[in-house]
C-alpha cells in the first residue's frame, strides 16, 4: 500500500510539509504527542491547513477515539477525512471533546481565531509539538520555509573493504547564505542512530568532504552500512542538498596498497515516489542487490514494496517488514528470476524510501547506480510531433561516447512514466567537433521492449574523429508513436582491458536555444531558458585521475562554440587556477584533471579541492568519473546549482 502523501509536485515542487513531518528528529516528539492525545480522548480535531491526513500517515490516529474534523474552508466541509465527515470549525463547541488537536505548525495566530469555539476545559495540542530544534532552523520566523528543511539521504557504508566518500560544495553562499552547518544522522542497517553530529562550514564555496573512515574512527563504530541523513543550516537559493558520492575498495591510497574505484553515484533525490525505474535486469553472470532504504519513522509493512516487469502488471512483493530508517539489500534475481538483460523492472516503492540504489556484482566487481522516478501525473503532449520547425531536435538526452579503443558503449532506453506505451526514439552519434556521424532509428519500442544498442556493433563509428564523441537520444515520430517530454535512458560502459563497468541514467531536456516551451530550457535559477552552465566537478583521491566529459548539446543551433571555464579551486573555495575550452556546438571534449592542470596547481589546491565549470554563454551537459591504473572506473552525470 502506497503511503497517502504528497511529496513533490513537478508544477509547485516539493512539499515541505512532508519534510517536516518526517524529519528523524521530529519522530520522537510525533510518537510522545500521539500518546498525549491518546491519554485526552475523545479528541476533536482542527484540520485548518489540510495536513492531517499526511500526519496520521506516519502517526497512526486509527488508534486515537475521535470526536470529529472541523475544517475552516467551507468547499471542504461533508469531505471525508480520516472516513470522517467534516464539520465546520464553529460547530466544535457543541461537542464534547475533552482536548483538541490543531494540525498546523505556526499554530499561534489558529489557535487564537479558534478560541471562541473551544469547548470550556478542552486542551490544546497542535504539530508545533513536532518542531525540530531551533538551531536546526534558517527561518525561525516561518517553520514551513522550504530552506529550513534543506536536507536528503545518501547512502553510506564502512566495513568488508568498502569506504564511502561524499563530496559538496557550500554552493548555497553564491546565493547569499551566510554561516551554513551541516547536522548528520548515520544510520545502522537495522535503522538505529550511530552517530550524530554538526559540521560547520569553513567559509563561502568551502568543500564539505564526509569519508566514512574517519566518521568510524572518530566514533568507534563498527561496520556499518547504511544511510547518513543530511541537514543544512542557513541555506539560500536551494532547498537541495546536492553531492557526489564516491565508494571505494581496499585501503586508503596513502598507504600505497591497490585501490580500485567501485562507483560513483549522485544525490538521492530528497522526495518519495510511488513508482521508480530504470532498474536493468541482471545479465549472465551479474548479481542486482536492490537498496531499500526506509526514509521514515515507520515500518515499511510486508508486501507495501514490489518489483514489476517492465509492461506488466505482475507485481512480485517484498515480503519482509523494514524497520524506520532501516536498509535492506533485496536479491533482484531471486524475485524475478525469470527477467533478464536486457530486460527492466519497475519498482512499487509507495513513497517509502528516496530514489534507492542499486548495486551489480560481476566476477570479483562492484558498480552501484540509481533508479529514477517514474512520472504518473504526464500525459502524451500532442504538440510534440507538430514542434519540429520550431524546437528542432526539441527534447534531447545526451550522453558519452567514450573513446571506443579503451571502453564499450551500450544504451538502453528506459519507460520512465505510467502514460508511455511506446518510445519514439533514435541515436544521434556526433564527433568531438559537432559533426553528426550517425544516426540510428530505434523505430517505436513498446513499454516492455528489450533492445539495448551496441555501439561495438555499428561499423559507421569506426570513422569517429577522435575515437570518441557523444550520443543524442530524441524523438524520431516519422513512424508514429507519442511523446511526452519524460525520454530516459541507461548509459553503460565497460573498460576493455580490466572489465569494469559502470552505468548512469538521465532524462532528456531541450537545450540552447531561445525559445521556451513549458519550463524548457530550465534555468537552475529564474526562468527559461536556461542558457548558461555552473557545474561541480568533485576530484578523487591522489590514487586517481578524475575525468570529465563536457557536452554542448543544441535543439536548435546555437552559439558556434562555448566559452567555458574551468575552474580549479581549494577546500577553502579559493581559485588556483583556471582553463578554458572551447567546445563546437553539438560537440563535446573528453578531459583530465592531470592532464588540464599541471602538478604545481594540483598541488597547491590540495586535499579537497574542486573544479566548477563555468559557462555564461550556453548550457553543458557533463559527466565526470574517476579512472585508477588498473582500468577500474566511475562515470555517473554531474550537478549542476
């Protein structure tokens, strides 16, 4: 069963009400305010603002004897709230309830506009009982403020030689913010606290650098693996908690042992969803551990998480309870071992858990990668095929071709809202320098499709200029078929000579071009179109070289080549030095870090130094990974704020 909350609202955003309520530090006070009112039934309750369904969905009131739900908004009087028929709020002194729950934070000014209904005795009790502490807040004076709840879930473990490394950056100081701390919970496997703690930022664009060796040194923990909660203090401009996410094997590169990279992987998306995918199939040889991570206070009960192939409606359910904030490692193969690559499955998540992970195990190999969120509220746009004069390639998905001598290539477009049946879809391959080389129509696949293209397997390429370049997913309507905007796909890579692997997933976006069509071209601040670039580029440990893939994706032709900025600074957020690129429209560069700047600069910036890479000109999509001597790797796509 999926929990009956909003989360996220593509049109109004996230809902922060959500976030209040379930906040790890409010669960307590929920639990001791429900034991009050259970001690003062029968309640009479005052939904002013609409949030008690929300509430009860994470504090039970089916347990609580119930007077009656006043409301305030006469529209909404006779609704059935809580399998109650609402009253209105001036009704409330006729009845007997011995205390009343205001179901609103800020309850003050409620409160005192109620006074003259409250029946003579009655006690009052409202959700300002769950409230946070206050140094925990960047707006005392407005609880619900977006920014007080800047805050998400990574996923965090140390033991069986395995370390975590996340990396970010105080960008929330180019908006204005002034001292920004960061609060982090840690959370053990079976959901209980191992460890909190507060880190204050050292100044503006400082890094926040979190290894789990020394957050288990410093408390003495034991193995752990499970998820660390994020909370910044004294926010501005984002209420979302970006970073990169790095895992490791084997010991520290100091201690001059053989490391090799496991993965990278990306913010966990701070919102439940009922449904995500993009979940591959596990091929011959691969085990798919699927991360469940409860980001809630309550037990997620058997049978409320499912897996689907993808196109049906054959839901296999995951029959154990998970305890609040617990993890869990679910054998995909052993659900539906029957669905194999190039195959996908959907998960049913009911808004429990943020976008999980997922992890493949590969003769001795690890490589872990998210699913995304699958968009129920979309419908087909019929303007979409008719757009073609106007937007160009429209909507688009770019991604890395990387050099075709030293990695394979393979793309696996993915169903990413309940609406698609089918996806009209080609692959665009274009050179290094924005000349288009192929393209390759994927005709109308249908939702339960299994076609992966293999890029080894198109003799077209062998004449790429460079050995590598970039691939373009968009709509090919020429057979028919419908759109809707949401076009995704899985990008995986493997290097030839060590057999790693590693994979990513987007979504498409329409890119540089002045015209706007809904929120497109979306701007990462203000309105559309957003035609400039301000990417974090996290950098790896000494043992490796760091990586970066720029693309200058176009719907329309835009500006010849881009003007773009690499910045090179220290932990402090101090510049060392910069570079520039010059990128062909519909191009791309593949760089390196040790390559871009010399070992003077790379050894001024030190530990914990970053590259942000600025472009005012136009918009770049990146990606960014690590490569070690072995030919192990990581690749996942970059943020962006």
């Amino acid at each position: 069963m999926a929990l009956r909350i909003e989360t996220f609202d593509n049109a109004r955003g996230g809902n922060t009400l959500y976030k209040a309520l379930t906040h790890p530090a409010a669960a307590p006070s929920g639990r001791a305010l429900i034991g009050k009112l259970a001690r003062h039934a029968p309640i009479a309750i005052y939904d002013a603002g609409g949030a008690l369904e929300a509430f009860s969905a994470f504090y039970d009131l089916d347990q609580i004897e119930i007077d009656g739900v006043y409301v305030q908004q006469v529209p909404r009087v006779g609704d059935v709230v809580l399998g109650r028929r609402t009253r209105p709020i001036t009704e409330l002194a006729c009845y007997r309830a011995r205390a009343v729950f205001v179901a609103v934070f800020d309850s003050e000014r409620v409160v005192a506009q109620m006074r003259p209904y409250l029946p003579e005795g009655a006690e009052v009790f409202s959700l300002d009982a769950l409230r946070i502490p206050a140094d925990r807040l960047t707006n005392s004076r407005r609880y619900l403020d977006p920014l007080n709840f800047a805050t998400n879930f990574a996923f965090f473990r140390d033991g069986g030689g395995l370390h975590t490394r996340l990396v970010t950056a105080n960008y929330w100081s180019g908006y204005g913010a002034g001292r920004v701390s960061c609060w982090m919970t840690l959370f053990s496997d079976d959901g209980s606290v191992l460890a909190e703690w507060r880190q204050d930022c050292e100044g503006a664009a400082s890094t926040i650098v979190l290894d789990s060796r020394e957050i288990r040194e410093r408390f003495r923990l034991p193995e752990f693996c499970g998820q660390l909660f994020l909370h910044v203090v004294g926010a501005a401009g984002h209420d979302v908690v970006k970073y990169a996410l790095d895992i490791f094997d084997g010991d520290s590169p100091a201690d001059g042992e053989r490391v090799g990279t496991l993965t990278c992987t990306h913010d966990a998306n701070a919102w439940p969803a009922d449904r995500y995918a993009g979940l591959p199939a596990a091929a011959p040889g691969e085990r798919i551990l699927l991360w469940i991570q409860n980001s809630h206070a309550v037990t997620i009960p058997p049978g409320s998480i499912g897996l689907v192939p993808m196109g049906e409606e054959r839901v296999v359910p995951f029959r154990d309870p998970i305890a609040p904030f617990a993890t869990r490692a679910v054998e995909v193969s052993e659900l539906l071992p029957d669905i194999v690559w190039p195959k996908q499955i959907e998960l049913r998540a009911g808004k429990h858990v943020v976008r999980p992970r997922y992890e493949v195990l590969e003769r001795g190999r690890r490589r872990m990668a998210h699913v995304n969120v699958e968009r129920a509220d979309l419908r087909p746009d019929p303007e979409l095929p008719k757009l073609k004069a106007v937007l160009g390639k429209g909507y688009l998905l770019p991604a890395p071709l990387m050099p075709r001598e030293s990695w394979k290539s393979l793309v696996l477009p993915t169903p990413m809202a309940v609406c698609q049946t089918d996806l009209p879809i080609a692959a665009i391959v274009y050179d290094p320098d924005g000349r288009e080389v192929l393209r390759h129509p994927f005709g109308r696949l249908p939702r339960a499709h299994a076609t992966a293209l293999d890029l080894d397997e198109i003799a077209e390429l062998g004449v790429l200029d460079g050995g590598y370049g970039h691939i373009e997913l968009v709509y090919d309507f020429s057979g028919g078929g419908e759109g809707d905007g949401w076009l995704h796909a899985l990008f995986r890579y493997r290097h030839r000579q060590s057999g790693h692997a590693a994979e990513t997933s987007f979504g498409a976006h329409v890119f540089n071009t002045i015209l706007t069509y809904r929120d497109e071209p979306q701007s990462y601040s203000g309105r559309p179109p957003g035609l400039s670039t301000r990417l974090f580029l996290r950098l790896g440990e000494p043992a490796y070289d760091t990586f970066c893939h720029l693309i200058y994706p176009a719907s329309r032709p835009w500006l010849p080549a881009s003007d773009t900025d690499i910045i090179l600074y220290d932990s402090a957020g101090c510049e060392v030095a910069r570079s520039h690129l010059a990128i062909p429209c519909s191009g791309s560069r593949l760089w390196y870090y040790q390559s871009l700047f010399d070992e003077a600069n790379r050894t001024g910036a030190g530990t914990g130094a970053y590259v942000i890479v600025r472009d005012a000109t136009c918009r770049l999509f990146g990606y960014h990974g690590l490569l070690g001597g072995d030919g192990a790797f990581s690749l996942d796509h970059m943020f962006g704020f």
